[in-house]
C-alpha cells in the first residue's frame, strides 16, 4: 500500500469521525460499541496471526526478549489508561471539565502515534483497516470530551486534528527508523514491534472485555456478531496474503537464481 494512501486513510478517519460530534446526538452510541467491538475483534486476530509471528522471526533478539517487550508494552498502555480514563476504547465522559484535560490529550496521542509505527513493518493493508476504525469511536470520545470542556469549534477541531495526525506520524516515524533514515537505531525496531504488540493486546482484549452492560462479561448478539465479523475478516485477509506472499517471494527466488546464473555466465565469459 502506498505511504500517501496509508497516511491518509488514517488521517481523515480520525479527523472525520473527531468532527461529527458537532452533527450529531451524542448520547446514542450503540453503533460506535459495534464498530469498537469489530476493531478489537480485528486487532486482536491481527496481532496474533501476523504481528507477533513477525517478531518472534527477527534474527537481532532472542524470544525471551522479544516477550519481555510485549509484556512492557501491556503494562505500558495499562499505565496510559490512568490518564487517558479509556478514551482510547470509545468512553465518552459527559462530564463538564473546568480545566483542559492536558492528561488525557497527550496519553492518547502517545498512544495513537505508537499504533502507527507497527505499519512500517508490512501488514499494511490489514493494519491500516483495524487502526482507522478502531480510531472512529476514540476520536468521537475525544470531540465529546474537548465539547465537555465548552471550548470554542475552532480549538477542538485544532486538537482533533493533532490527535488525527499522530497515527500517521508514528507510521512515518517508524518507517525511517526501520529504513535506518533516523539516526542509527534501526536495530532496536523489533524491540519497538514487541511493545505495541503488547499496547494492541491489551487495547484488543480490554474493547472485546467491555459491554454496555453492568455485567462486563455478557456478550450481547450484537456484539457477538460484530466481533466474529472481525475476526472472519482477519482470516480471509491471513489466507489471501499468505498465497500472495508466496508467489511474491518464489518469483523473487527465480528472479535471483536468474541473476546468479548470469553473473556466472559473465565471469565465464571474463575467463575466456
């Protein structure tokens, strides 16, 4: 997928989706428990059948360590949700706020701009589809909570915007640090992997967990059928691209062996 695709499919879901609080009715938010039900549900399937097996291949640390920075990363997005108060899931506080929630602002936008950086690393087209919806009821909560602070239209849609812009940063972010484009530090890329591997897991299981209910732990139809939805799709995405990727790499194999052969032929020739 295109850098300038990836980057805008991830700017103008969050952006969007952060704007329409001022068009719509707040208080009915059945359909965004959904959306946050199918978005775990992907993220989930996605991080197992794809992200963590990537990670565990890297060649540049041991397994043991490589678990060690997921579980870092799980605790790491637990500690963000103590200031955040779990907008990242779609909670939307309707409560006033005399003071703006400085907390709350720069621990999702460190999260928002940590779920980006796994992109650099391939998945694309399956990562960028869980991250943008999984971003339409985070910023909904986002609008709604900066409408809870009575700021004018003009400074909410500016902070939106930044918090729309940090998965794309965090995508362009990772993506020089991967290429080595950004100091020389490119080693330490799995070691990043392994920590929103361990934010995702969390975030994942944290939104398939939660139910409008008191009882957190009865799934309604509803929400069963969204979540299998997401998982169904994660495995269609699975079994496509796996055939994909080994096509794609048996003709890179024979484009090789046809280079080695003419680079022998060549030398041959010299020889003569």
């Amino acid at each position: 997928m295109n850098s300038y695709l990836i980057v805008t499919i991830l700017f103008i879901s969050a952006f969007v989706a952060g704007l329409t609080v001022f068009f719509v009715k707040r208080d009915n938010t059945s359909l965004l428990k959904l959306i946050l039900s199918f978005s775990g549900a992907y993220l989930f399937s996605i991080t197992v059948l794809h992200l963590i097996p990537h990670a565990y291949i890297s060649n540049s640390t041991s397994p043991e360590i490589i678990g060690l920075y997921i579980l870092g990363g799980f605790l790491f997005q637990l500690v963000l949700e103590q200031f955040s108060q779990g907008i990242e899931h779609g909670h939307i506080h309707h409560h006033d706020h005399a003071v703006f929630p400085l907390g709350i602002m720069i621990s999702l936008c460190l999260h928002a701009f940590l779920e980006g950086m796994p992109l650099a690393a391939g998945h694309q087209s399956e990562l960028v589809f869980g991250i943008a919806i999984h971003h339409i009821p985070a910023a909904f909560a986002l609008g709604s909570l900066l409408i809870n602070t009575r700021l004018s239209r003009s400074k909410i849609t500016f902070f939106v915007f930044i918090f729309a812009a940090m998965t794309p940063l965090g995508f362009v972010t990772s993506k020089g640090i991967s290429e080595g484009d950004i100091g020389n530090i490119a080693k330490y890329f799995d070691k990043i992997m392994a920590i929103v591997i361990g934010i995702f897991l969390h975030i994942s299981t944290t939104i398939l967990f939660e139910s409008g209910s008191a009882d957190h732990h009865k799934f309604n139809r509803k929400k069963l059928v969204a979540v299998l939805l997401g998982v169904v799709v994660s495995l269609f995405n699975f079994l496509f691209e796996d055939g994909h990727d080994h096509a794609h790499e048996s003709d890179n194999t024979h484009q090789i062996e046809q280079h080695d052969n003419h680079d022998h032929g060549d030398k041959h020739d010299h020889a003569h």
